[in-house]
C-alpha cells in the first residue's frame, strides 16, 4: 500500500491519494492509518510544508485526536516553524490540561522563541497545576536567560512566595538575587541553602564568601569566614580569600594569622607573600611585621621585590642588623642594579658595624666594577673606616671608567704611599706627569718613590726623562734603551734605540740589539729594513742572511733570495732550510736545473733525513722531474722504510709510468700502515681495476667508501659539538 501511495504523491497526484487514502481508512475502520501513512509519503517526498497542511486538514475532521497535533508540533519543529509548533501545543494543553509534558513542551518553545513573558506566565500556571514539581526553578532559570530585569523581579516575586523552597529553588534565587543586585538577600539564601545541605562542598563557602565581599558587609564576611574555618580550615585558596577580605574590612590581625596557616608552602609566590607582608605591616605590631619579613625572605630568597619589602619592615622596626643581613643574601646571588648594591652600603651604615661595613664595601666592589658613583661612594666609606685597601680597590675601580679624573688619580697615588705599595704609586705619578710635565711636586715624589724601589720601571722612566732633555747623547739614548729592555718594555725601547742609531748610523752592534728587539715584538718589515742596512755594510751572517732571504721570499723576491743564498750554495754551506729557500727562488725564474742541483747538493748533505729528501722528492714530483723524485723518495725509503709520503710518493710516480704492479706494492705497503686513507684506496682500486684484478679493486672501492662515509659522519659530529 505503502508503494501505491508513493506512486501517486511522486505523480503529483496527492489530491487523488488523498480521497483514496480516506476511503480506505473508513472501510478498513482503521483510524487514521492509512492517511497517516500519505502524510509520511508526503514527507519522504520533501513536502514538509503540504504534510502540515494536510494535518491540520485532519484535525479540522477530528479535533481529539492528539496524535494529529502531535505530528504537526514534530514536523513544525524540525522545519523551523515554531509559532505553529507553539499553536499545536496550545490545542494539546485545551484537549490535556492534566498532562504536564505539553506544557514543559511549549515552555521550551516559548524559550527557544524568545518568548519570555508567555514563559513566566505558563511556568506559574504550571506550578497553579503541578505543585509538588519545581518548575519555580525552571520559571528562575528563564528568568536569567532572559537577561530583563524587571521578569526577573517578576519571578523572584512569585519564587518568595513559596513557602517550603527546594535546595535547588534556593540556589536559582541567589543568582537572581545577584543579577539584579540584591547582594544581601542573595546571602541571606545563601545561609538557608546551606542550612538544606547535608554535605557543604567548598564551592559553596567559596561562593558565600564572594556574596559576602559583593555585600560590603563586615558581619557577613566574617559569618563566611568563620563557616569556612569550621568545614575547611586548611583549604589554602579559601584561606587566601579570607584573609584578603579580613583586609578589606580593615582586620589586618585576623588577615596575617590566616596568612599564617599557610605560608610555609607557599615558596616563592610573590603575591601572596607581598599580602603576608602588608597585612602583617597594618597591624603595626613591631613582633608581626618582624616575623612577617624575615619568614618571607626566607620562603622567596631570590625575589628581590620580597628581599624590598622585607627590609622595609625591619627597617620600620628599627632592625636594621636583619635588614643587611637579609639584603646581603640576596646580593650573594644576584647582580643586582646601583640602587640595590649601594641600598647595602647604606644599610651597614645604619648598623653601625664595622664588619658589616667592610663586608658591604667588598660585596659592591664585586657587584658594581663599572659604576662610578658607586666606586665613589664605596671609597669615600672605606677612607671614613680607616680600610685604605678597600678605598684603593674602589678608586682603581673608578678610574677603569674615568681615566681623565686626575684628582681622583692624585687620591690614588696618595693612598698607595701610605698602603707602602711603591710601585703602584710610582707608576701613578709617572701617569700624572705626563698630564702636568711642569708639576715639580709631581716630580720630586717620582724621584723620591724610586730611589725607594730600585725597580726597573722607575729606572726605566727615570732614564728616559734624562734621554729625552739630551736627544743628541748617543750614550744616554743607549742607557735608556736598555733600562726599557730591562723592565720588559721592547716597544719603548725602540725610540731610544731608533734615535741613537740616528746618531751613530754604522754602529754594527746597535743595529743587530735593534732587528732582535724587532723580532721580539714582531715588526718584521722593521727587521728587513735593519739587516739591508747591515748587508749594506757587507756584515751579514750566515743566519741573518737565511733571516733576509726567508722575508724576500715572502715578499715574493726570488732574485734576491739567490743574491743572499748563492754564495752559501757555493761553499757548501747550505742548510736544510736554506737551501730549500735557494731551490724555491731557483724555481721561480726558471732555472729548474740549478734548482735541482741544490736539491741534490742538499741531499748529499742530509742523506740520513727522510723528511727533508721526501720533501725535495715532492719538489721535484710537482716540477714533473719524475725520475729523479723517485730516486728521492728512494732514499728516504732506505732510511725509513716506514716513511708515508716517500710509499705513496713511489705509488704514484709508478702509477704514472704505467708500472701497475710496482705502483700497486707501495700503495699497499702504505695502506699497511695508514689503512684509513680513502684516496689511496680509491687510487689502487683503479690500478688493480685497470689490471684486471676487479674482484679486488671493488673491494678497495668499497673499502674507501665506507671510510668516505664515516669520515662525513665524523664531520657531522664535529659540526653538532660545536653548535652553540
């Protein structure tokens, strides 16, 4: 049947299935089946909007049908159509009254519409109706959703009314009671709710307290308080609450006694320690404020706001001993800003201890080298206190930063005198007169400090003051030299030296004293320039010339280099470094025979030297003498058979000269020695590759990938360590 009806909706012929579908409910005497049946059809089929119409068609017929109504609120509803749910539901409540489910329906339909008004006054007939359920409840809940003031007067009216009020009515009253600002009887049902509860949760005395702060109302705050202390007595967040609203009603006690109870684990909570310490600072108790400060420095030691305030309470009750104590812990582990270090200075002062007083200079010298109010300040404490070696350290400190303060630096000078350290003051006034050459006090106390020290700076200083009034007295140019030689001062001595050179141009001693000093202090184009002027006299050494030629063949001079070092090749005087300069030079314009002849000369000379032959032999190998380069690395090999560079030297000279097997033998009596190397690897895996010997040049080519790759792991590694 189902599918004739959906034959005919489907064909548009819904007026026709219609008559049908009524005719055949009359002869079947089967209500309204079938015709609920088309309305199902018409439904499937989208015709949500005929389906409804169709209903009402039918209730018109038979008015008491509930279900009828039923199916119109359920199809109204899902399509959106809420007044027409809300009109079947009407109908529903005239045919039922009795049945509460059609009201609660149309009370969700009015809410859901935004009907609030009709909401209140069908919850209040439903109550008229229905009293043993707590619809009040729902009528309070509506009420606030609303968010208008005057329906939820209107409510909290009807819900006053009520004699015996539910736990959960009560609740529902004290949120109304707070929307519209009725703080006092929002807590007053408060307390007649808890009266209902059998188990006070802490979200209740939470919530009571906070009523009781909104009502402003000391009796209420401390009623809450005290039901707080009854049922939670070591809730840490209810014990905070209290004790910040103790301190709103002014009872700072009672605030600091329920900080009390717990402040021992509250470690490093600023906020609560910084209330511990105020509630304790408003009780003007001199015991609490004391107690308040020294247990807050104790629980937060690196908070310095904590370590601030602390200090201030143990300063208003005159302990300023604590105060430093306290204030110096912190320091010991913070860096702390010029206000903080000098804040401790002023604290040893106002305990009159001497110690303290040494203890803070010393800690501010740690704390602030670089500020110079504070080294200022620091001094001027430290003189006052009779401790000239903290003043001096705090001068020193300052002047690091203000190098211009001569008066300062005369302060200094003063107090090294006075603390015997001589030479620091010498050295001070030497500065000083620099400053004012002309100061003849400044002068006479030099003089006076160094006939005291005999040290070499003031020796030094002393001469050099004499060599500069005779500029032309090659001796005193000399004395002054030496005496900065003496006293490790290489580069002043240099002008001294320099100017009597000036004045004996050809003195040979002189001018070798004047290249060493060079040398110590790495002037080297000034060495050059000190041995040409000896090579001019014809005077050079045998090391000064290898010195010379060494610079010319930095500066890319070969000529000059074979200008020096020829005459040495022609006596057979040739060592290991400088006939391999001579060689180099040789290479450099060409003559790679004489090249060649000085390396042999040299290997003659220093056939037991592995190194040195193997080092020619590479020479030679890169000015592609390769036979004679093999006779090289030969030579170093009879004298170390173990020698690498001559093995893999030989290897390769054979490699190139087609000699596979021999290239193969010294590659492998390397690689027995230095198995790690890949590039050999890779180099005898071709030679036995191009000999044939596949099977084991794949081997070695395996073998020197696997070192490849480790090798890039290694560098990955190294790469890793080093990331900052």
């Amino acid at each position: 049947m189902t599918r004739i009806i959906e034959i005919y909706v489907y064909a548009d012929l819904a007026n026709d299935i219609k008559t049908f579908a009524s005719n055949l409910d009359r002869q079947l005497r089967s209500g309204f089946k079938y015709r609920m049946m088309l309305m199902n059809v018409m439904r499937w089929a989208d015709l949500d909007n005929e389906a409804i119409a169709y209903l009402w068609q039918l209730h018109q017929k038979a008015p008491n049908y509930p279900e009828i109504l039923e199916q119109i609120v359920n199809i109204s509803r899902e399509n959106g159509q809420l007044s027409m749910a809300i009109d079947a539901l009407k109908h529903l409540r005239q045919m039922h009254p009795n049945q509460s489910n059609y009201g609660e329906q149309l009370a969700q339909l009015y809410i859901e519409s935004e009907q609030y008004q009709d909401v209140l006054i069908l919850y209040q007939q439903l109550m008229a109706q229905f009293p043993n359920k707590d619809y009040a409840v729902l009528m309070l809940k509506s009420a606030i959703n609303s968010g208008q003031q005057s329906l939820m007067v209107e409510a909290i009216t009807v819900a006053e009314s009520i004699i015996n009020k539910s736990s959960r009515l009560l609740r529902n009253m004290i949120d109304i009671y707070l929307n519209i600002e009725k703080t006092q009887l929002a807590f007053d049902t408060g307390l007649k709710y808890l009266q209902h509860q059998q188990n006070i949760t802490l979200n209740n005395l939470n919530k009571m307290l906070e009523i009781a702060i909104w009502t402003n109302a000391p009796e209420n705050i401390t009623r809450s308080i005290t039901l707080i202390q009854n049922y939670f007595p070591d809730n840490k967040e209810l014990i905070q609450k209290s004790a910040e609203a103790y301190l709103a009603i002014n009872k700072p006690k009672d605030a600091y006694l329920l900080y009390g109870k717990i402040v021992h684990h509250m470690h490093n909570d600023r906020g609560f320690l910084l209330k511990y310490m105020e509630s304790a600072s408003f009780t003007q108790v001199p015991e609490i404020m004391a107690s308040a400060a020294l247990t807050s420095a104790k629980l937060s030691p690196s908070d310095y706001l904590i370590i601030e305030k602390s200090v201030q309470l143990l300063q208003w009750t005159n302990q300023p001993e604590k105060a430093y104590d306290i204030h110096l812990q912190w320091l010991k582990n913070n860096v702390g800003s010029t206000q903080q270090v000098q804040q401790l200075l002023k604290l040893a002062q106002e305990s009159g201890d001497p110690d303290r007083v040494k203890e803070a200079i010393n800690l501010c010298h740690s704390h602030m080298p670089q500020d110079s109010g504070t080294q200022l300040a620091i001094a001027q404490q430290a003189m006052a206190s009779g401790l000239n070696k903290e003043a001096i350290f705090a001068y020193e400190s300052y002047l690091r930063h203000n190098k211009q303060n001569t008066q300062i630096k005369r302060q200094l000078a003063e107090l090294y005198v006075w603390d015997g350290q001589h030479e620091m003051a010498f050295a001070l006034y030497k500065e000083l007169f620099k400053t004012f050459p002309d100061d003849t006090a400044i002068q006479n106390k030099m003089i006076e400090i160094a006939g005291w020290t005999q040290n070499a700076d003031a020796i030094s200083y002393l001469m050099a003051q004499k060599a500069n009034m005779s500029p032309s007295n090659y001796e005193l140019q000399v004395k002054a030299g030496e005496a900065h030689i003496a006293a490790g001062q290489t580069q002043e001595s240099i002008v001294f030296f320099e100017r009597a050179l000036e004045i004996k141009p050809g003195n040979l001693d002189l001018l070798r004293k004047l290249a060493q000093y060079y040398g110590w202090i790495e002037r080297y184009d000034d060495i050059v320039r000190i041995l040409d002027m000896i090579q001019q006299y014809g005077r050079l050494t045998q090391k000064e010339r290898i010195q010379l030629a060494v610079a010319a063949m930095d500066r890319n001079q070969p000529k000059k280099v074979i200008s020096l070092l020829e005459a040495l090749a022609n006596k057979q005087l040739l060592s290991e470094t400088s006939g391999i300069l001579l060689a180099a030079a040789y290479v450099q314009i060409g003559q790679q025979e004489k090249a060649i002849r000085i390396y042999k000369q040299i290997a003659s000379q220093y056939q037991d030297d592995p190194h040195l032959i193997t080092e020619m032999g590479n020479q030679l190998l890169w000015m592609k003498q390769h036979d004679l380069a093999l006779s090289f690395f030969h030579k170093a090999l009879k004298e170390d058979s173990k020698h690498l560079n001559a093995l893999k030297g030989c290897a390769q000279i054979y490699a190139w000269q087609n000699q596979s097997k021999k290239a193969i033998k010294y590659f492998e009596r390397y690689l027995t020695l230095k198995p790690d190397d890949y590039e050999v690897r890779y180099q005898i895996g071709e030679l036995l590759f191009t000999s044939g010997n596949k099977h084991y040049a794949f081997k070695h080519f395996q073998k020197a990938l696997t070192l490849i790759d480790r090798n890039k792991r290694t560098l990955s590694d190294d790469a890793v360590k080093q990331l900052p």
